[in-house]
C-alpha cells in the first residue's frame, strides 16, 4: 500500500532533486553560455549572461573542420559497440547459462584489465599499432575502443541476463530451437531494455574516451577528444572558443542521452525488483 | 599497396594537379603544434606555401603537455607520424644531441645571420642548429602606468625586486580586487618554476654546483622563497597556486593586477585592444633584479623542428625555412597587423619601422632576448645551459617535482624550509640515480 506523502514534503524532495540536478549540470550550462560570449568577456570574470556572440562558433569552424572528426566520433562509438556486443552477447550467455566454478573469477580477472592505468600499456600497444599499420586509422582505433570497453560490457549483459529464467531458454528448446534460435530469437528479445542501456553507456564510453583516441591518431581518425585538445592552449587565452569546441563536442552525445533517457534508466534498474 | 597508401597517393595527385607551380612530386605533410596565437596565425596563412609549392599541410593540434608526450613517444619509437614538430629551446638542443632532429644548417638562400644570436645558440648543440626559431622570449615587467601615476610612483628603468615588493605593497586595494603583483603559481617546470628559477638566478642560486650536487639547500633558494611567498601572501590574487600564464594574462588583461613579471611574448596580447581592458595603460620595464644582475630574465624558443625519421625531409625544410623567414614575418605584418609578427627572432624584425611603430614595446623585448644568456646565467660557476631550465633531460619531471613542492608553500601545506628540504631531497636522490652524482 502506497504511503500517503504529505504536500509540502513532496515539494520539498522536488526542489532538492532540482538543486542536486542544477549543480551537476551547472558546468555544462556553464561552458554554453561562455562559448555565447566574445573572448574577453569569457575572461572577465564569472558572469551568467551570455553576450549572443557566435563568433566563437565561426572561429572554432574555420580553425577546424567540425564535421570531420563528428563523422570519426560516430563511426568509433557506434563500430566499437557493435563489434563489443557481438563479441559480449555469447560470451555473457555463456557465463550466465552455463556457468562453471570459475566463472566468477573469469567476470573478475576481466574486469581487472581496467583497474591498470591505460598509460603502462602506452609503448606496447604504440608499437603494434606502428608495425601494424594501425595507427590513425579507424579500424585500429574501433577495436581499440571496443576492448577497453569490453569488461564493462561482459559486465552489463551477463547481469541482466542473469535475470532471465533458464526455464524459458530451457522450453525453447525443447521446442526444438537451435542455439542460434535461442540466443537470436529467445534471450535477445527478452533481454532488449538491458542491451539497450549497455549499447548507450558504450557508445557514451567510447564517443568520451579521451586518451588512446589522442595518442594513438593524428588527422585521419583523430574524433572529437582531439578536436577539442586541440583548442586548449598554454599562451593565449581562447575561452570561449574552447567552450565552443567542448559544447560542439558534447552536443550529439548529450542529446542522444536526452532522448534516450527512458531507455537508459529501465535498463539500468532492469531486474532490481525481484 | 595499403588503402592508407592509396589514399596517400591520390591526395597527393589532387595536390600536383591543383598546384600551380608544383616543382617535384607534390607531398602530403603533417605538423605537429600548439595552440598559440602565433602558430593559429601560421596555420592561417599556411595555404599561401600550399599555393607556391604545391604541397598539403596535416596539421595536428594538441595541448602543450600532450604534444610533448606524443611526440617523446613519436620520437622514441622512431614513429615517424610527424614531419615537423613544434619544440621549445629546452628540448631542441637535447633532441638533437640524442639524434633525433634533422640538422637545420645549410639551407640555400636561409638568412641564419639576421637570427637573433641568443636564439640560435639556445637551439644548437654543439655548434649544430637543430630547430628554426618561430617565435622567442624573455620575461620582463609589465605594470599599470595610470595606478603609478595615481599613486605617485615610477617605475625604474631597471627594478629590483625590493622595489617591486614596495610598489606592490603601495598598490594592493584587495576591497576592490586590485592585487599589486600578480605571479605564476601553478606547479610545473614550465608554469611557476619559469620565474622561481630566474628569482633564485638573480638571488646569487643555482641548480646544481659543477659536480651536479643539487643547491636548493642553499641560501639563495631560501631567499628566493622567502620573497616569493611574502609578496605573494601579501600583495598576490587569491588562489595563486592554479594561476599559470593564461590566468594571470586574464587577471592583468581585466585590471586586477598592477604588474605582472611574465613572457615578452604577453606584450602584444595586452596592448591589443580587442583583447585587453588596460591595453592603453601598460607600461613595461626589463624584469627585476636581486642581489645579482644575471638569468633575472628567462629564454624561451618557440621552434619548428624536423625528426630524422620523416621520409619528407626536404619539403618539411622548406616550409620550416618559409615559416621562419623574414618574408614570413612581412607577411604576417601586411595580413594581420604588425604587433600580431612572431616576435623575438630576427634582428630585421625590430629594425623595421612598421614594427617599431606598432609595438612601443619592442626595444624592452630585443634589449631582454639579446641579454638572456642561457650560457652564463648564474653567478656561481654550473656544469649545465639554460636560465629557467636545466638542458638535462631528466629536468622535465624534478622541475615540477620541485614546482609541487613550492607550490604547497605558497598554499600554506608546508612550511619554506620543508618545501625546500623535500625538494633538496628529491633532486639528489634523482641526480644520484641518473648518474649524475658519481
């Protein structure tokens, strides 16, 4: 039976998530309204009105053309997560439905791999990427992408398919599904909200992942981490430019989220009611 | 055959055919750089080389640090991602002593006499020039000429850092966030050890003794500390320690600062009055000295260099000699204003007439650059070049060990001599384990 909520402590749980929300967004909203203002109003101190200058924006596109690292930080998230999913999906299914008595420590020693700092292994994968003809481009960079991000993924979908009863895989077969039936036409669909929030936070990861994409690329492949490095400067005081780079940079990711939001949050409480 | 290199191929075809005067085989060229005024104005007016010689320029821009750290590791495994790279005059000299940058002498028809003398021995090695300056400065003093007059005070022709002290003393209205001196605090060997160093030179300190055993034990170090941390405490904006070049330019830049001790190459971004609020009211003086009158003002290179492992070494010289070039410095003059030229490299720079009359402040930066002598910098004898940097390699990382340290002073987490005796400490135990201390 629902509590009954008196009026004024649901006001006051609203303006408190309010007020949490403000303060994480606030640095958002922050570089937005810096990179409306002109240079050396950016620089003048701390002031939440814009002066509805673009001039930013134009500077920013004739330094460096947007469209071109946009196009590598779409093909380098959403290529690193497929290739991440079709490798995960068996995987998780594996582990979930077929567990054996190692398979915790496999779940662990995975997601160990992150737990190193990404610069020990810098020299030796510069390396193959050098030999390899791999560097600066977006095939190098997409299964690059798609490893470090991969534990994680394991992670997530063996989670949730977990929640899954094996009674149902177990009727599909006995209607006669193959393997590939049952993880394709069974488990998949079921397992569509968890999928969903794990393709989001990937493809979040990736498009935000910030150093290999810097080291490992020059011009070719270089995605929008770099577009923005690039405007950071040690002389020279180009604010509101850089804000404008950062909000040009964000912009996709922060509106795909926005749209996606329900999407995300289900699958992310997906299995927490029991 | 690679899709890289057919890729390759093709855009250098397009490049030979839409090229009007392509002499040889036109090529495909990457350019590793900064973000600096300067360098935007290079990529600016790049095209005019691409026009010329028929060849395309990749231009990689990245953060000072990260570009150091992609280029050392470039560099160190013979990567060959970059055919010219922008270095400062403290990795030149040890870059090339290590093989890794092409030799810059020899290029027909390049004026390496009109090069300013200071700059070009900060570049070489054992007499081999291995970088082209692209643009170079010294430190020196700006300050607000309407608050001296209000106050009554005039600057000298040559300061010293207790008149500094005095003045900022006189000037410092913290009700109205008008701070009398404003100086680099953020940690770094190229943030607040840049002027930390040149106040411990001028104070009679140096690094190292001639057998490499580290000073900052030493009283020049203590005082050097002593006088940094008053004035700053006293006189300084509050939360100095994240203030580096940038902040303090936006900080001297909005009038909060009455003199700012920092990079010649500030000069024309706060007399520029698009950019700056006190552009008509800057005044600049040489930087300011101590007991001693030597390495009070630091040297610094911005320069265009060539690894010996690019495959295009010829046309990487010859838009490294176009940048760098007096014509270069024209045409940056005629396109973008004469106080916009890259400054402090070329004698013919400061002998032009556009140049003297845009730019009040050019005599003060020639007089700093010429003087800056990174040979003979201290007053005691040392076994290293270099004014604000020690041409070491292992510099990068016990410079802003020591700048940390330092820092925590200023930020009043521990005390001078702690500050100092830590940094004694780390300097030895790294100077041992490099072998520098037998």
């Amino acid at each position: 039976m629902a509590r009954a909520v008196s009026t004024r402590i649901k006001i006051g749980y609203t303006v408190a998530a309010w007020t949490v929300a403000l303060i994480i967004f606030f640095p958002i909203l922050y570089t937005v309204i810096t990179s409306l203002k002109t240079e050396q109003a950016a620089i003048s101190g701390f002031d939440l009105w814009p002066s509805f200058s673009l001039e930013s924006y134009r500077d920013v596109q004739s330094q460096y053309n947007y469209f071109k690292p946009f196009m590598n930080s779409v093909i380098l998230s959403l290529g690193s997560t497929a290739l991440a999913l079709a490798v995960a999906i068996p995987a998780a299914w594996a582990m979930a439905f077929s567990p054996t008595k190692h398979t915790k420590d496999i779940l662990m020693w995975m997601l160990s791999t992150k737990m190193m700092p990404a610069v020990a292994v810098l020299v030796p994968i510069y390396l193959i990427f050098l030999r390899t003809g791999l560097m600066d481009t977006r095939i190098g960079l997409t299964v690059m992408l798609m490893l470090i991000n991969l534990p994680i993924v394991v992670w997530m979908l063996y989670t949730y398919f977990r929640e899954i009863p094996g009674e149902i895989l177990e009727a599909a077969r006995m209607d006669g599904a193959t393997l590939k039936d049952e993880i394709i036409h069974v488990l998949t669909p079921m397992a569509i909200p968890g999928i969903a929030s794990t393709v989001l936070l990937n493809i979040i990861l990736a498009w935000n992942e910030a150093f290999w994409t810097i080291q490992l690329t020059t011009t070719n492949a270089a995605p929008l981490s770099a577009f923005i490095a690039s405007f950071s400067s040690p002389q020279g005081l180009f604010w509101a430019k850089l804000s404008a780079a950062s909000t040009l940079a964000i912009a996709p990711i922060l509106i795909m989220g926005w749209f996606s939001q329900k999407q995300l949050v289900r699958g992310l409480t997906f299995g927490a009611v029991k | 055959m690679t899709f890289k290199h057919v890729l390759l191929g093709s855009t250098a075809y397009a490049g030979l055919i839409l090229g009007s005067a392509a002499g040889a085989s036109a090529e495909e060229i990457t350019i590793a750089t900064v973000n600096n005024g300067d360098m935007i104005v290079m990529q600016e007016l790049a095209p005019q080389w691409e026009e010329k010689t028929g060849n395309t320029i990749n231009w990689v821009v990245l953060e000072e640090n990260v570009l150091r750290e992609r280029v050392t590791t470039d560099i160190a495994t013979q990567g060959g991602q970059y055919d010219i790279m922008t270095i400062g005059s403290y990795e030149a000299p040890i870059w090339g002593k290590q093989g890794w940058l092409t030799e810059m002498d020899g290029i027909d028809g390049y004026d390496y006499d009109d090069l300013i003398p200071a700059v070009k021995a900060g570049l070489s090695s054992d007499g081999k020039l291995f970088a082209l300056p692209f643009y170079a400065e010294s430190s020196f003093t700006m300050y607000r000429t309407d608050l001296f007059e209000e106050a009554g005070l005039e600057m000298p022709e040559q300061p010293t850092y207790e008149q500094i002290a005095e003045f900022a003393k006189t000037l410092t209205d913290k009700d109205n966030e008008q701070y009398g001196i404003c100086l680099r605090g953020k940690p770094g060997w190229g943030e607040n050890m840049a002027f930390f160093g040149t106040l411990v030179n001028t104070n009679g300190g140096a690094w190292f003794d001639q057998n490499w055993n580290p000073q900052l034990d030493q009283q020049p170090w203590a005082d050097a500390l002593d006088y940094y941390l008053d004035v700053m405490n006293n006189y300084g904006p509050p939360g100095a320690t994240s203030n580096g070049y940038n902040e303090n330019q936006a900080l001297f830049q909005t009038g909060k600062c009455a003199m700012w001790i920092d990079a010649t190459s500030a000069a024309g971004r706060v007399f520029d009055p698009a950019q700056s609020d006190v552009a008509d009211k800057v005044g600049f003086a040489v930087a300011p000295i101590a007991s001693v009158d030597k390495g009070n003002a630091w040297f610094w290179a911005w320069s265009l260099a060539i690894p010996t492992s690019t495959k295009k070494a010829d046309v990487a010289k010859d838009f490294v000699a176009w940048a760098t070039s007096q014509e270069y410095v024209n045409l940056v003059g005629e396109e973008k204003g004469w106080v916009a030229v890259p400054p402090g490299t070329r004698t013919s720079t400061y002998e032009n007439q556009n140049y003297q009359d845009a730019a009040p402040f050019a005599a003060t930066v020639l007089s700093a650059i010429q003087n800056a002598d990174p040979a003979d910098a201290t007053a005691m004898a040392v076994p290293y070049t270099g004014i604000q940097y020690v041409s070491i390699p292992e510099f990068q990382g016990l410079g802003t060990a020591v700048g940390q340290n330092i820092s925590a002073a200023l930020a009043g987490q521990s005390s001078a001599e702690d500050a100092l005796a830590a940094s004694q400490a780390t300097a030895k135990r790294e100077m041992t384990r490099s072998g520098y201390i037998k």
